[in-house]
C-alpha cells in the first residue's frame, strides 16, 4: 500500500481495467513488456503522471511538453506524433469508460535492446509507450491531517550528474531518500540541495509559509513541478506573497505552515519535520485557502462551474 500523499483506498474496478502497451489494449494481467526493454534493462525512459477530473486530462499539455522535453534530452524519439499519443490516452480512457478519479500512469522507454547492454545503438525497436489509467483519489485524511516528512542525507544533484528536470525512469536516489524517511517512521522524504538548502521531497514539491509568504525552493534543484507551478501562480493571481528562493532547515523548523503539492493529491499539509512540529501542528489558513484554490483551478481546466 502506497503511504504519503500518494496513500489511496484499493478499488475494485481496477482489477479489471485494460492497459494500452504501445497502441494495443489488454487486461491487467496480461499486460507486459519484454525483458529485454531498456526500461526495464536500465530504467532508460521517462513518465508523466496525469490527473482526470471531470472528464478532462488537467494540464495535459504541460505533461506531454515535459514529457517530449526529457526524451529529447535522452536523444529518443517517441515514434508517434503528440496528436497520436494524445489520442492513445483518450482510447485508454474511454475503454475503462473513465471519467473523474482517474490517475494515469504514461510511461515511455527507449525500446526493446538486441542485448541487455546500456549503450542506446543496440535498442532494435521503436520507443515502448504504456499508459496505466487507475481509479485512483488521494484519501481525505491526507489532505485535512497531513503528512509528516524526514530529511534524509540522499541530496538533488547537480545537473552534470543527472539533471533534475528529466523526469526519468531512473529514480533510484529518491527511492532510497524514500526508504530511509520510511525506516525513520515518516511519511515522505524531505531532500536538500548539494549546498544543504530545501530542494524537494522524494515525490513531491515542497513549500513553507512564514509570516504570510509562501516559500519555496529555488527550483534549480527539482523537477518542473506542473502542480508546483500552478501553485505559484495561484499565489501570485490572488495576492498572496510567494518567493523561489534557497532556504535552509533551521528557517523550515519555524515556519507557521508547510505542505507539499503534487499531481496525485495536489496540495497537502505537512504537520511534522525530523520531529518538530510545523506551526500548530495542522493544516494552516493558507495551506486550506491553496487547496480550495487548486480545486477551483482544476475545474477551471475542465471547463466545469460549481456556480
């Protein structure tokens, strides 16, 4: 069972739901791909997470641009055109019948290798393109109780190491910076940047507010956040002060409020840090004003009013 933000309630219909592995769909457990993909050889790939509310895949763009961006810097192509790939997810949807609570999982990798061997001239076939559509909501205690984070030793590396910004399928930094916030009893993981200021978290972005303004890091250190970006800019069109600036771990412990956003759950409070408490040790008036907000905007993006 997921834990964090990420933490869910099973769903029975997903038992049931059909993946589409590179344009053909098939049931949950005949759904493969080769031993010999470079995903799954290297973890030579990247992957976007996709919400659907209300019919409508939030942010869709901003996905799919970030998603071409990291397989341009991998020096791969998909194979299909952005038309093309958008309407793989729309025929995934629509055989799930899926409409609202809807959590997609888009993951494309090089492709499939003649030899399990990193050198990329040795893959022998166009890029491998999943999409996972779940019935999938964040559970309410998430958003209204919050989460509690460990700051692990496992820092956001420079760009000339791995760049931040792809969002690749090699994860394995936040993976341990994930197992040890776990063996330390928390929820998530809090990571610094390599001159020890607030970068992120393992699978989230991180925010602190103090005295009114809303803090977060600079951004060199993380990846594009989309849900991250959509909060600053929420911030910004409603007259709350934010600031992307270095901040350090000593300036977090006396914040009056903190919270992490993401595409699963999109803005929840964090009530605890390395075992202090963050503020009251709930969720603050300004982190429950930016979820209202962020429910709001995803409306906005799905064209629907609540009026």
């Amino acid at each position: 069972m997921a834990k964090g933000t990420h933490d869910y309630d099973d769903d029975t219909r997903n038992a049931n739901i059909k993946i589409n592995v590179n344009g053909e769909l098939f049931p949950r457990e005949k759904a493969t791909v080769s031993v010999f993909d470079s995903g799954f050889v290297l973890g030579d790939g990247v992957w976007e997470g996709i919400r659907v509310h209300e019919g409508t895949m939030v942010f869709l763009d901003a996905h799919i641009d970030r998603l071409l961006e990291g397989a341009k810097a991998l020096d791969f192509d998909l194979g299909i055109s952005r038309e093309e790939l958008v309407n793989r997810l729309n025929a995934t949807l629509k055989a799930n019948k899926m409409t609202t609570n809807v959590h997609i999982r888009l993951m494309v990798s090089r492709g499939v290798k003649a030899t399990p061997y990193q050198d990329p001239r040795v893959t022998i076939t166009p890029a491998t393109i999943v999409i996972i559509a779940e019935y999938k909501s964040p559970k309410p205690a998430t958003l209204s109780r919050g989460i509690e984070l460990f700051t692990v030793h496992v820092r956001r590396g420079n760009p000339d190491v791995q760049d931040p910004l792809i969002n690749s399928h090699s994860k394995l930094n936040c993976i341990i910076a994930c197992i040890q916030a776990t063996k330390a009893g928390a929820d998530e993981a809090l990571m610094l940047d390599p001159q020890g200021f607030v970068a992120t978290c393992n699978s989230t972005h991180f925010f602190v507010v103090k005295n009114g303004e809303v803090w977060t890091s600079s951004g060199n250190y993380c990846l594009h956040g989309i849900t991250r970006r959509n909060v600053v800019d929420l911030c910004k069109s409603h007259g709350i002060p934010v600031h992307e600036k270095n901040f350090s771990l000593t300036e977090t412990y006396s914040a009056d409020e903190a919270f992490v956003t993401g595409t699963f759950a999109g803005v929840a409070p964090v009530r605890k840090i390395d075992g202090r408490q963050i503020g009251t040790g709930k969720r603050g008036t300004i982190t429950k004003k930016l979820q209202q907000l962020y429910v709001q905007l995803l409306d906005i993006e799905a064209g629907i009013s609540r009026v």
